[in-house]
C-alpha cells in the first residue's frame, strides 16, 4: 500500500525506476510546510518556549521523592543522609520548576514585559514547594483513609507503593496548588499524567478535603468545580461530572460556570455510580449504590440503591423508605 498514488517512471524494459528518495522527502517537506499555514490551532510558531512534558513529568517524579522519601528512591534514605539528599533534591527541584513555570507564565502573559515574568515565576515556584510541607500532612491522612477503609490493605507502606489512588490523590494536591495559582498548562500536564499512570482523573481545579480515598480506582472521573469533603470513599467507575453545559449568544460554551456536583463530609460512592451537575449535592453521610445516576441534590443520611430485579430506585433516608420516582423520568 502506498502513501502518494502516483505513476512511477520506467526503464527502457517497462521495470519502475527506484524512487528518488531525496526528491520524495523534499516533496513531503513542502507538502508539511503548507499544512503550518493553514492549521494554525495546532501550530505554536514564533511564540514563547511551552513547558516541557517530559521536564514536568520527571519534576512530579522527583517531587514524588519528597514526599515520601524513602519509597521510590534507587538509593537508601537514612536519617545519615537526609538533610543533605533532602536539600540537594530540593535545590534541583526548583531550578528546574522556575524554567518550567517561567515558560508557562510567558505564554500565559504574552503583553507582560519578560522581567515581571520572571519575577512572578520564582514567586510562584517558591510559594508551590513552600506548600509541600502542608500536602505531606494531608498525604499521611490520606494514606491512613486508605489503610484503613480497605480490609485489604496489611500496611501503610503497601498503601503508598501500590495504591492507585495514592499516586492519583498526591498528584492532585500538588497540581491544585498550580491551578490556585492560574498555572493551568502544567496544573493539567500533571493531572493528566497521574490520569495515564492510574487511570483515575482529577480535574486539578476540583476542591478536595482531607482523608480522601478512592478504592480500586479505575475509571474514576472528578471535574473541574467539583467540591469534594472530609472523609469521601469513592469506589471505581465513579462519575462526578457536568449534566449539561450553557451557550452564550453566540452558540459558544460559558466558562467559569460551577458545573460539577458537591459531595459533603462522609459520603461513600459506590462503584459505576453517576452524580451529575452544578446544582446536585450529596448530603452529609449518605451513601449512594452502584449505579446509580444522579441530578437532583440528596438530603444528608440518605441510602440511594437501584433494585436490578424491579428496575427501580430505592431512597432511604432516617430509617423510612421514600418514593423515588422523581428520580425516574423528570429527575434523571
């Protein structure tokens, strides 16, 4: 199969000539210059450097030492060497963060004179690490959320090493502080890549709380305005998502909208369950089973299950079963 349909030349006997290769590659290199004319989205052409993939993932990684030193490290982390691992990785980490937010912040502020850029990113890479400390802490809450909500779990080391959701959450902490800060590029260059580790994706603008835990974890979905509580478990496949979305005038998408749900302190979220929309709010101690499909807000305590067998919803809320029919049709 051929990539250019064209008529190849022959020899004298009617044998096709080989192919010029040099020819052929100016050929396709002009055909290429063309398409940067016309497809300007997806190109980034006389513009300021953007952040490296690469660099930032590595970053995330190394941070990832930080954080729990002595877990990923080839090399041994004993209270001998800490100080000095600790500070040179620290040293590095922000060298090379500054390059790094620095491109983000030019591309972000192309009026701004490059010296205010310069300034504002080393504000803002000093003010990130200097978050470092209070994310740790809410790691180690996080951590013990997982230890124990899972019976399966032996240890916290065993947590920390092999929990999806530990590399997920711990991602997401780190790239929220960037998003806070309108670091966006490398806030979703983050999320999306703890979202191709793990298979679990945090929108870095979404507001979580403390003790966190997501069990198994794949599939798990959490948008942009979500708000998220104290002590949420959530199951695998679960979707916090938008329920639709409004259009300006124009037919364009409004942005900056809250469209995502609010899940107060304590709720469990079972596996496959879907809690749609800006407006929707799970209340405080509920529980809501696999499966379900969400749009209206939830009184707190409340039980939400779907009966396969009769293909309806059950609510129970304070011990007395509720008609749920509003959440049938017209609800959802």
């Amino acid at each position: 199969m051929y990539l250019f349909k064209t008529s190849p030349a022959t020899t004298g006997d009617n044998r096709p000539k080989a192919m010029n290769r040099e020819d052929r590659i100016k050929e396709l290199h002009q055909a290429i210059l063309e398409t940067y004319d016309l497809y300007g989205g997806i190109n980034h052409i006389d513009e300021a450097n953007l952040p490296s993939v690469g660099e930032v993932e590595d970053i995330i990684k190394k941070m990832m030492f930080l954080l729990f030193p002595g877990f990923y490290n080839l090399e041994k982390i004993h209270t001998g060497n800490l100080e000095s691992w600790s500070g040179y990785l620290l040293d590095s980490l922000y060298e090379r963060l500054l390059r790094q937010v620095t491109k983000a912040i030019c591309f972000c502020n192309r009026e701004t004179p490059h010296s205010e850029h310069l300034i504002l990113a080393e504000q803002v890479t000093l003010e990130i690490l200097g978050t470092l400390p209070e994310i740790r802490s809410q790691l180690a809450k996080d951590v013990a959320a997982a230890y124990y909500g899972d019976p399966a779990a032996k240890s916290h080391e065993e947590v920390i090493l092999s929990y999806p959701s530990i590399q997920a959450v711990s991602m997401y902490r780190v790239a929220h502080e960037f998003y806070k800060r309108e670091i966006h590029l490398i806030a979703r260059m983050l999320s999306e890549y703890a979202h191709s580790q793990t298979g679990i994706d945090i929108h870095p603008g979404a507001r979580i709380g403390q003790s966190f835990f997501i069990d198994h974890g794949t599939g798990v979905v959490i948008g942009e305005t979500c708000v998220i509580g104290d002590r949420v478990k959530i199951y695998q496949g679960v979707t916090l998502g938008a329920l639709s979305f409004k259009k300006d005038e124009s037919g364009a998408l409004v942005k900056g909208l809250k469209r995502h749900p609010t899940i107060e302190d304590d709720v469990i979220l079972y596996a496959g369950c879907n809690i749609l929309g800006g407006s929707t709010t799970i209340g405080k101690g509920s529980v809501i089973g696999g499966n379900v499909w969400i749009t209206e807000s939830v009184a707190p305590g409340t039980v939400i299950t779907f009966d396969v067998t009769k293909q309806e919803y059950r609510r129970i809320q304070k011990g007395v079963e509720i008609d749920l029919d509003f959440f049938l049709g017209s609800g959802i």
